[in-house]
C-alpha cells in the first residue's frame, strides 16, 4: 500500500469521524449567547463564603442544600436590577466591587498585587524554558566533547564493545 | 466492638514503632533475624489496621449509635451500600481509610519482595513504617474514630450514652459514584508512597543502578492510574449532583488533587531517560519525592481549611500536623540527597535537540509549569492577604486561561514526543512520521474554521486532536502491516499482537489515545450553551434542536428522604425521543436536599436538565437545561487511560517461530529449506 494511500485511510478512520463530531456538536450554537446576567455573574465570586465559584454556577456544595445557591440567586437578581436600570458591564462590577471588597472578583485585578498572580505563570514558563534551553546546551557540549575524546584510531576493547552493545541495544528497545 | 477497634489501632501504632526502630537498628547491625522481625512488625502493622478498618464498617452496619462518628455520619434508614461510603465521609474515618489503603499496598510490598532485594528493602521498611507511624498517630491520638458518647455518671463514672438514631450522611455523598470515587483518588494519594520509599530508601542505602526504578514502574503505574480514574470520577460526580452544568470548577481542593497528578505524569515519562540512558538521576528522585510531598500538601489544603472549598466536609484543626509531617518529609529528603548526591551522578548528553530526550525535557517542563502555577493560584488568596491585607480571589477563569495553552502544547508533545528517535531524529524521519499527520492537523483547523468554528483555542485543540490520532493511528497501522504480511492475519488481530508484543510502548499510545479523547470533550466547553425557564404542566422550551416539555411535577415520599420530581419530555424535530427525571431530594434526617439531574448523554452532547426548585413568586418549578457539547468524550477517554495502562502493565508477548503439522512431519533438511516462507508466529509469554 502507497503512502498516500496509508494517510488517506488514517484520516478516514481517525481524523474524519471526529472532525464531523466536532463539527455536528459545535456549530449550531457557535452564535448563541449566555445572557448578559449570567455573564456579568461569571466575573463575580458568591460570596456565600463557602465555595470558590462565580455567581452565575454556585451550587454550594457541603452547604446544608445542594442546588443554585441562595447567595448567587440574589446577587444576580442584584446584577438584573441594574440592567434595568441601564448601568454598564463596568459599573456593575464596580457597584459590586465597591459592595464587597476586590474579593468579589473572580479573577485577579491587572493592577496591584494582582499583576503579581498574572506574572507568575509567565515567569514559571520563561525560567523553566530557558532552564531547558540552557541543559541541553550543557549536554550537547558535553556530548561533543566524548565524541571528540573518541574519535577515529582509539583503541576499543572488546569489553568497551560488549558494553557498547548492551547499550544500544537498551536504548533501542521501546 | 469499638473497644477491639481502640486496641488494634493502638497495636497497630506500637507494631509500627517497633518496624521503624527495629528497621533502622537491622540496617546498622545486618542482623537477619532482625530485619525479619522489623518486616514482620511491618505486616503485623497492616493486618490490625485492617482490623480496626473492618472494625468500624462493623458498627456501620450493626447501627451502634453510641459511637460519635457513626451518630455523625450514618442512621437507620440509610441503606447497606452507602454505609460503607459513610466510611470516609468525616475526618476521623477518611484518615482511618487512608491507613487502611496505605497498608494493602505496604502489605502487597513486603510480601512480594519478601525474599528479594535484600539489600534494600529493609531501608524501604523504614521509610514506608515512619509514613504508617503518622497516620497512625492520628488514627489513634488526633482523629480517632472510635470515640463513645458518654455522660458523667453521678460517682464520677463515665456512661456510655446510646442515641435512638443517627445524623445520617451528607446528602451529596449518596450516589454511586461517590462509594468508588474517594477510594480511587485515596488509592492514588496513597500509591505514591511506594515509589517514594523506594526511591529515599535507595538513596539511603546507595542502591546500585536503576533497579528501583524498574522495581516501582508499576507500582507507580497503578497509583497514576487511580489518581486518574479517582479525578475523573470526582468530575462526574460534580457533573451528574451538583447540577450547576459543568465538571470541573478549579476549587482548591480539585486542585489538590491534580499537583499529584501532574509530577506523577512528569516522572512516568522522565523515568525513562534514567532506564534508557542513565540520565536525570537526580531530577527523578526528586520529581518522586515532590510527589509525595504534594500528596501530603493537597491533604493538608483539603482538611486545614486555609483556602476556601466547596469541601467544606474536610474541615478541621488537623492542619498543623500534616505541616509538621510535610517539614519532617521534606528535611529528611533533603539530608538524604545532600548525604548521598554522588550516588546520583548521571552521564547526562544529548546529541540533538530534535530527539525523544529533548521532549522528555519539555513535556518535564511544561507538567511543572502547570503543577506550579495550579498551587500559586490556589495559595495566592492566602498570600494577598499576608501581603495587602486584602484577599484576591482566584477562581476558574484564571486558571483556565493559564492552563489552556499549557494543555495544548502537552498535547502536542503527546503526538510529537513519542515518534522522536533517541539520541538523534533525522529530517527524514521527521517527514515520514509528521508529514500527514500535519497535513491532516492543518486540514481539520481549516474545515472548523470555514464550517464557522471561531473559538481560538478549541479550533487548535481539535488540530492537535487529529494531528496526534493520525500519529498514533499510523504507528498501529505501520506495525501491523508488517505483522499482518507475516502471518496473514487480519489488520485488527495484528494490532492486538503488535500491542501484546511491545504492551509499554503500545499501551502508552492507548493511554495518549485516552488523553485526546479528555480534550476534544474539554475543547467541547466552549461551545456550552444554557437556559432557564418556570414552566406549568404542559409548557415547553426550548434548547437547541431540543423540545422539553413538562408532563409532570409531584412529591414523592421514599425511605430516607421526600423527592420531587418533575418529569420531562424530550423532543427533538416535533418527534419524542425519550422522559427525563430530574428531582431534588429532602433528606429529614439532617434536613439537607440534593440535586438529581437528569441527562441525555451522546457523543455529540449531552442535554443536562436540573430541576432548579420553585419560583418563590410564581411557585413555578423551574427547569434549568444545559446543552453541553462533546462532554461524554471525557468519560469515554478515562475508561481508555485505564485501559491502556492496564495494557502496559501486563508483560510482553514474544514472538516465537512454530512450524506448521505439514513441516512437523518433514525431515530436519526439509524443514531447515522450508523454514523461511511458510514460518508462522505464535506468542508465549516471557
């Protein structure tokens, strides 16, 4: 069988179903919406002191009643009002901001201490990558620096063979 | 009976002592009967705490309601099957769990190597011993589950006070799943101890080699496999109780209980640098002991209450000791490795950056990356508090958006690592094994995008998706093939014993296969749509192609709670497709309620309907219905993470050459010329 006979029963079996899925399961609600209340509610924290969830999904688990948590019902009931009032995204948050303390936001200000928690992953990533960059430079230095050692017309032993052999064939063996 | 329990756990308690002390004074004296005696204490140990475990399950079920953690958590009406989850459901009972399951592996342990690696398992004694001793202090002397209600007598005496009934148990831990998801993820929390003890007690002991690796590959294989399944469990609970529509929501203790996971998957793959190569010697025993160490911390965050948590059943001022056994742990690590580093000394080289050592070194990378940020985030409430005097809070949106980019690029790797040469990867080998499968990554991004698909990162994630499915699927396929012009056995059969052949190698292509199943239904959530509605009996709404009407609504009372129930009609094209129920239940006992909700679950998406409870102007029931997308893949994927890891478990079939009847009764020179084309294979295990 061909290459490209090969690939194309792969993308049959494998890729084709799935993008058909994604495709079925996805597109028909790429325009729809979560209302505005929900989605201002999202950016909340309930501050029924008992979860880390948003307004908008509390249920309050371990709380003596499972189901939409009576704290997030009246906060958003709160968020409702002031739609109806005409106030922005903005300035409900800022209303809720103001009601609570910066606790009330479910993400992590981009002023402030805040910045700090943004910064973090990014710094996490950057040290990390150029901690790996900086190993595999050492290694390979040093990799060359045996290859070299090794070169051409050395004397090799056939108990440095027998151990070479091992070695690859460990190393080949997935 | 709680008596007996009190004395095994306190026996238990002395006999773990003496396999510590007794345990170090045979390393130093090498005395046989000794370190036989230390490892018998060790067993000993185990066999009491599954005593006292059996013990409790005992007074469960006999409703001895004179003891405080059975009034606390079980009552007469609560039936047999969640008796046994009331187990673990308090503090008291969840740590006595915890020993109970940290002994079946310590006593599968010294059984097994009971008459093996003699150099090294007294040292692994130890340290498994010293773990028993903590939990076992709070077992017996912090949390102990077999405290009696009493009242003072009139002499001073102590009477034992006998409740009528029970408080019974939390209404959330009464569903099925909730009986074997604490033990999975317990099992997993717990599991790691082995690979930690082995690998302390081999830097203690400057055990030669790799040998402890290969000696707790499947020991960690199996503690990785029931953190995964106990994880996912966990998320479909939170999916089919908690009604709020989604599965995984990044509290503190969900958190918890991924650091784990994630240095676990680290090590699983950097542990094959040091097998193949000799090389991160030194990254991998610490990469177990952080492991361990996080198992240690997530259980600290889960009980001490520092970080708020929907968890709030874990509660408790146990908190400090669990920092004390974390302090101790690490110290003792430390010494250890500062002791013995030499012994560490690896010959660490790479030829190419373009090789399986570098993708090792990234995906290393990139799980640490996320492990820390996950444990920053969750801590960082508490810091900004320290810091600001103010608390910030950190919630779902921030670790989505930190963690989502990380995932997919671990989702490239997962395609690209695996078809990396050791060593060196040559550019065409490079095209052989990538060239289609980017051609078909690229291919499905483009047909998304023009069928509409717009959210950035599901759009990338489905890519990945199909560019990795491609790279394993032709991995199979190219295997087979062979097998299959050698045997003549069907495409599927040669799979299976290419799979059996080399059950590692293939197995993990199973476990990534599993992985990519997890993110097409987490790429899925982007696409989650909701709504809300009172409906009368008879109204319908509507939720994408779906039609639900309410046929019914009513009280029904049951033997340990009042459920009302709705019952709801699904409709889809003006056509009826099947009735859902969804209720809430009122439990009398603690006057507690829970959610049922009621789902139609198909690879495409799931319809969750919850019934939200009475409008409190209308008195309306309300439905609240999800259409959530792609959500059964993710269960789909954890079944197939098992089953591959199950696969890699079991050993490798060989290949052996048997001659057919035809050249059996041919002579020694005939078979001899005829050996070559009419060979056939069959399998024997090693």
């Amino acid at each position: 069988m061909t290459k490209r006979r090969l690939s194309a029963r792969i993308f049959l079996f494998c890729a084709l179903p799935l993008c058909v899925t994604a495709l079925r399961a996805t597109v028909a609600r790429a325009d729809d919406q979560p209302d505005r209340t929900h989605r201002i509610g999202k950016k909340l924290k309930c501050m029924c002191g008992g979860c880390n969830d948003t307004a908008a999904t509390c249920y309050h688990v371990g709380g003596n009643f499972s189901g939409p948590c009576g704290v997030a019902t009246g906060m958003l009931k709160e968020i409702d009002q002031q739609i109806d009032r005409g106030d922005s995204d903005d300035l409900i948050l800022q209303f809720f901001t103001q009601k609570y303390g910066s606790v009330v936001n479910i993400e992590p200000p981009h002023t402030g201490i805040g910045r700090i928690a943004w910064a973090m992953p990014v710094v996490y990533l950057v040290v990390g990558t150029l901690l790996v960059f900086f190993i595999i430079d050492r290694w390979r230095r040093r990799s060359a620096a045996v290859a070299f050692a090794g070169a051409p017309g050395e004397h090799v032993s056939p108990e440095l063979l027998e151990h070479a052999r091992q070695r690859v064939a460990r190393e080949t063996e997935d | 009976m709680d008596v007996f329990g009190s004395f095994a756990l306190l026996l238990a308690f002395l006999c773990a002592v003496y396999a510590f002390v007794g345990g170090i004074a045979a390393i130093r004296t090498r005395h046989p009967l000794l370190i036989k005696s230390a490892r018998q204490a060790g067993i000993a140990t185990c066999a009491l705490i599954f005593l006292a475990t059996g013990t409790l399950v005992y007074l469960f079920f006999s409703d001895s309601y004179w003891v405080a953690y059975v009034v606390a958590h079980s009552n007469r009406d609560l039936s047999n099957f969640y008796k046994v989850a009331a187990l673990w459901s308090g503090q008291e009972g969840s740590l006595l769990f915890w020993s109970f399951l940290l002994s079946i592996y310590i006593f599968s342990v010294l059984i097994a190597y009971r008459h093996k690696n003699g150099e090294l398992m007294p040292y692994v004694g130890v340290v498994l011993a010293g773990v028993q001793i903590f939990f076992l202090t709070l077992n017996n002397f912090v949390a102990s589950p077999f405290k009696v209600l009493g009242v003072a007598g009139a002499h001073g005496t102590f009477d034992i006070f006998t409740r009528a009934d029970g408080n019974g148990l939390t209404p959330l831990l009464q569903y099925p799943e909730m009986v074997i998801h604490p033990p999975n993820l317990y099992s997993g929390y717990t599991g790691f101890t082995i690979p930690f003890a082995f690998a302390l007690g081999a830097l203690l002991a400057r055990y030669p080699g790799e040998k402890w690796i290969h000696l707790t590959r499947k020991w960690t294989m199996i503690a990785w496999c029931f953190q995964t399944v106990g994880i996912l469990l966990g998320a479909h609970w939170a999916y089919a109780v908690l009604g709020w529509g989604g599965y995984w929501s990044w509290d503190p203790v969900e958190n918890a209980s991924l650091l784990p996971w994630l240095t676990g998957t680290a090590f699983l793959h950097s542990v094959m640098m040091q097998e193949k190569r000799g090389m991160m010697k030194v990254w991998n025993v610490w990469l177990v002991f952080t492991t361990f160490l996080l198992c240690i911390l997530g259980t600290l965050l889960t009980r001490s209450g520092v970080v708020s948590s929907v968890h709030a059943f874990a509660r408790s001022s146990i908190g400090g000791w669990f920092v004390g056994f974390l302090i101790v742990i690490f110290v003792v690590c430390f010494a250890a490795y500062a002791k013995n580093s030499d012994y560490l000394k690896s010959e660490n080289r790479l030829d190419s950056i373009v090789s399986r050592e570098s993708s090792f070194l990234f995906n290393n990378l990139i799980l640490l990356v996320s492990c820390i940020a996950v444990l920053s985030g969750t801590l960082f409430p508490v810091f900004s508090e320290w810091l600001s005097n103010s608390r910030i809070s950190v919630g779902a949106p921030f670790f989505n958006k930190v963690n989502v980019p990380i995932g997919l690029f671990l989702l490239f790797l997962t395609g690209v690592g695996p078809l990396l040469a050791w060593r060196r990867t040559s550019t065409e080998s490079l095209k052989r094994n990538f060239g289609w499968p980017l051609i078909i990554g690229i291919l499905t991004g483009v047909t998304l995008l023009i069928f509409g698909i717009r959210e950035m990162f599901s759009l990338v994630c489905f890519s990945l998706c199909a560019f990795v499915t491609a790279t394993i699927g032709m991995e199979f396929f190219r295997g087979a093939r062979v097998i299959r012009s050698r045997s003549g056995a069907s495409l599927f059969s040669s799979a299976v014993d290419l799979t059996m052949r080399n059950t590692r190698r293939y197995g993990g292509y199973i476990v990534h296969m599993g992985m990519v199943f997890i993110f097409i239904g987490l790429a899925g959530s982007a696409f989650n749509h909701d709504t809300q509605k009172e409906v009368k009996i008879g109204d319908s709404m509507r939720i994408g192609p779906y039609s639900l009407v309410l046929q019914s609504f009513d009280s029904i009372p049951e033997k340990n709670y009042t459920s009302e129930r709705m019952i709801v009609e699904v409709m889809r094209d003006n056509k009826p497709l099947m009735m859902l129920y969804p209720e809430r239940r009122f439990f009398q006992t603690n006057e507690q309620s829970g959610t049922m909700v009621a789902i139609y679950s198909t690879l495409r998406e799931d319809l969750y309907v919850v019934y939200a409870g009475q409008s409190p102007e209308t008195q309306l029931p309300v439905i609240h219905a999800y259409l959530n997308p792609l959500v059964k893949w993710i269960w789909l994927g954890g079944l197939v993470v098992v089953l591959g890891t199950i696969v890699t478990l079991l050993p490798n079939r060989r290949a052996v050459l048997v001659l057919s009847a035809a050249e059996q009764r041919a002579d020694a020179a005939a078979v001899a010329q005829s050996l070559a084309p009419s060979a056939t294979f069959r399998e024997g295990h090693d």
